[in-house]
C-alpha cells in the first residue's frame, strides 16, 4: 500500500504552487483568510473559456476542504452567478455528479492508496478548478445572467487578494496573471525575423512588451484601476492561447501587430538618432570658469550671486572697442546676449529652461484644475469601498486600504512640492538676473572710460562719449 500524504502537507504544496503561480493560466487560488491554521476555507477564479458566451468573464468560486480531504473531493460554490446545469442557482453549489473529477474522487483516492503516487497529482483544487472549466465549455452556448452579478455574499477582500492566490508572503497584484502570460508568450509560433533580429531587444518579443506593460503599471494601487488591468489581462491571455494554433485567425493578427510594433520602434530609433546627431552639446567644458558664482549660504532663504570674473579686457574685442553685452530673458530665464548672431548653444539651453518651465508650470495648473477634481473622485470611490467593506464585516480589508483621503493628500503634496520648486526657480533665477546685470553696468562704464580716453587722443572731447554710454542704461528684466 502507497504512503499516504497527510492533509496539511498536501494542502500547504498546493498552497505553495498556487502562490508561485505554476499552475494552470486560466485558473487561481488561494486561502480565502491567511490566518486559517487548517486550510479548510479557499477562493478560486476561473477565466471564462473562450468561444462562448463565457469568454472574457471572470468567475468567482468557493472551496471548502473538510477534515478528510483529500481522500473526499472538496465542496465547491460558485460565488458569481452562473447558468450551468449541476450549479444551484441559489447558493451556486456545485453538483459533485455534474463534474466528472468530483463524481470520480472518491474511487480515485482509494485507487491512489494503494499505488505508487503519480508523478502529476490528479486529485487537487486545481485539477478541479481545471475540470469545471472544461465542463463550462462544454455548455459555452448557454445564456448567461449579467457580468459582476453573485448568488453569494462576497466577503470584501484588499487588492493585493484579488483574482490571486494567498496574499502571504504578499504579492504585486496580477503576479499570477504576470506568470501565466509569461509562460504562455513562446508557445504563439513566430516567424524568424520577429524573434532573431527585433528592434526591442534581446529575448521573445511578446515578452518583452508583457514585461513592459507590467512595469508601466505596476504603481496603480487603486481597486477599479487594478480590476479593470486584471480583466484586459486576461482578455490578452485567451488570446494568447488562441494564437498558439497557427491555424486561428487571432495568430496572423498577433504576427501583424508585432510587425507594426517593431516597425513603430525602428522609426522612433531612428528619428532619436538623427536628432541625437544633430544636437549641440550643452555639457560643461573643463576647465570653463562659470560666469557667475554663488556667494550666498545654503541655507539662505535667498540665493545671491555674484560675477565671478571682472570684466574683459579690451584685447578680448577684435575691434579693439569694447561693445558691452546686453541682457534679455525668456520665460523668465536670464541670459546676457555678448555677440550676434547668437550661439547656437545658448539657443538650445535657453530653449530647453524654458520648455521644462512651462511643462512645470502646466502641470501645476492641470493638478489644481482637472487633477484635485480626479482625486476627489477617486477617493469618493475608495470611501464607498471601505464603507461596504465595513458594512460586510471586513474591518481589516478596510484598515488595508489606508488612510481616507489618500489620493487628495497626496496630490496637495505634489501641488505643494511643484509650487515651492517653482518659487525657488523663480527666486534663483531673479538673483542670476541681478548679478548678470552687475556685468552690463560693469562693461558699460569701462566702455564709457575707453571712449573717452579714445576721443582725448585723437584730439575730441569726452563729453559725448559719457552721454553716448550713459543712454543705454536701464533695468535688468524681471521674471
């Protein structure tokens, strides 16, 4: 007679599998409460089989596993409402005669005690979760009631436990889905030039842009957001396994849409290289003194500056005549114009302080418009989660979701980062403006001296030239 494996050891390997999400792509599961001891109580999801009137659906099921499982099958409710013969439409318990893993445990078990344990255990919440899918798309065509309706009370549970198996050791929300789509991505047959050569980089290329759609959205933590990627997740998941037969017009499509994608990428490359081969560098040249230097302290509520080099000498002018700089701004930013026509250089710098101000500043003013009134909204939504969450019993899941307000808060936070960051541009660039201008007065007064002393020798009076440098003298632009 075969060893038999005690009910915990066998509960806690499939928990273990079910958590490193080695198991089947259309179905997840996990403890319904991390701190049940006895494993008895868990929550299933089965993605709806394709081709029916199943697909795109997300079905929530119940398991419970009794003292002798798993020598008996485990008693299954669907949560979510659900037309299928063998499924009260009451309370969504599942009929053991209707599905032919369940009917069978029990022979099964028996047979298994007494032969060698297979490699593959055929007697599991997952192979069950598998055969009721199966048995659901045997009966695709049936109608079905609408979409999120249940025939069971759901107990509220955090985001992080969602369509996912036990959220301990705690998990990114969709990890299982994440898995399933990575493990699904090399059986889609590809041609060559798709795989050896693609502009995205080394590895599959379904993979990569899976890889990358993940990390894109990895920061979203509110509910409806996380459901709604979950749900376009597995949508992409039932395509993926169509497009694995060549056969399936989802194959070709998915070939035409990497095609497109790679040609996408290979034009903006090639668009950032020849931009990049026609920028002027603006990074600093060694051994360059600056042209003025910062004499406040660091802790200054006002910075100061000051020249850091007197004014040119006059073998600096190929003329030999001192033509003093004059000072202008744009977008508030300051720069000193010392020749025409005006570098290159200092066009582009001057361009991109100015496109990264007024990105600053658009941004504000979308968070204190369109973007307080989105915060508002989403933590309305969140507010009316918890409430239900509490009124269900869910204390905890509502404690999880944290503190009331977060999304307001947390914009006021980045309104008031962005406006203290733009005040001290601001301030900063007014005090560069100053020191500039200290240069204008400085050159404008030695140009004023040289013309005299140019005038006494040739013989003319100096009169003319102090009235001539004196008429150009005004104010530096402010912000």
């Amino acid at each position: 007679m075969a060893a038999q494996v005690p009910r915990n050891f066998k509960l806690l390997a499939e928990l273990e599998k079910g958590e490193k999400g080695m198991g089947a792509g259309a179905c997840s599961y996990g403890l319904e409460d991390p701190e049940d001891i006895f494993m008895t109580h868990w929550r299933g999801t089965i993605w709806g089989p394709p081709h029916g009137n199943h697909e795109n659906r997300i079905y929530e099921l119940k398991m419970e596993c009794g003292p002798n499982y798993p020598k008996e099958p485990p008693e299954i409710h669907f949560v979510s409402q659900i037309n299928l013969p063998g499924v009260n439409p009451v309370d969504g318990k599942v009929d053991k005669n209707a599905v032919a893993i369940l009917r069978d445990w029990t022979r099964i078990a028996a047979e298994l005690s007494k032969n060698a344990r297979p490699k593959e255990d055929p007697l599991s919440l997952e192979t069950a979760l598998i055969a009721i899918r199966k048995y659901m798309d045997e009966n695709k065509k049936l109608p079905q009631p609408p979409e999120g309706s249940n025939v069971l009370p759901v107990k509220p549970r955090s985001p992080s436990q969602c369509f996912l198996t036990n959220p301990i050791p705690p998990s990114p929300p969709g990890f299982a889905l994440y898995r399933a789509l990575f493990r699904l991505a090399p059986r889609v047959p590809l041609p060559d030039d798709l795989t050896t050569a693609s502009p995205l980089g080394p590895g599959h290329p379904i993979r990569i842009l899976i890889r990358n759609a993940f990390r894109r959205n990895r920061r979203d933590t509110s509910a409806r957001l996380v459901v709604s990627a979950l749900k376009n997740g597995y949508r992409y998941l039932s395509l993926l396994s169509r497009a694995a037969d060549p056969s399936t017009p989802e194959h070709p499509a998915v070939v035409t849409f990497l095609r497109e994608n790679q040609a996408r990428v290979v034009d903006i490359k090639a668009a950032a290289a020849a931009s990049a081969a026609t920028r002027i560098s603006t990074a600093p040249i060694p051994d360059r003194v600056p042209l003025l230097t910062k004499i406040s302290p660091p802790d200054a509520a006002v910075p100061v500056y000051a020249p850091t080099n007197p004014p040119r000498p006059l073998s600096a002018f190929p003329s030999s005549i001192r033509t003093p700089p004059t000072m202008g701004a744009t977008l508030g930013v300051p720069f000193l114009r010392l020749r025409k026509p005006q570098p290159r250089f200092l066009s582009r710098i001057l361009r991109q302080k100015s496109e990264r101000r007024a990105a600053r500043l658009a941004n504000l003013g979308e968070m204190l418009g369109e973007g307080m009134e989105e915060a508002e909204g989403e933590d309305r939504w969140e507010e009316a989660v918890r409430r239900l969450m509490v009124r269900e019993g869910d204390a905890k899941g509502a404690r999880a979701m944290g503190d009331e307000g977060g999304y307001q808060k947390t914009m006021r936070g980045a309104i008031k980062y962005l406006s203290e960051l733009t005040e001290a541009e601001r301030e900063d660039m007014l005090a560069r403006g100053k020191a500039m201008w200290q240069i204008v007065l400085a050159e404008r007064e030695l140009a004023v001296e040289e013309e005299k002393e140019r005038m006494e020798r040739e013989g003319r009076g100096g009169e003319e030239a102090g009235e001539k440098g004196l008429s150009g003298e005004g104010k530096p632009g402010g912000d």
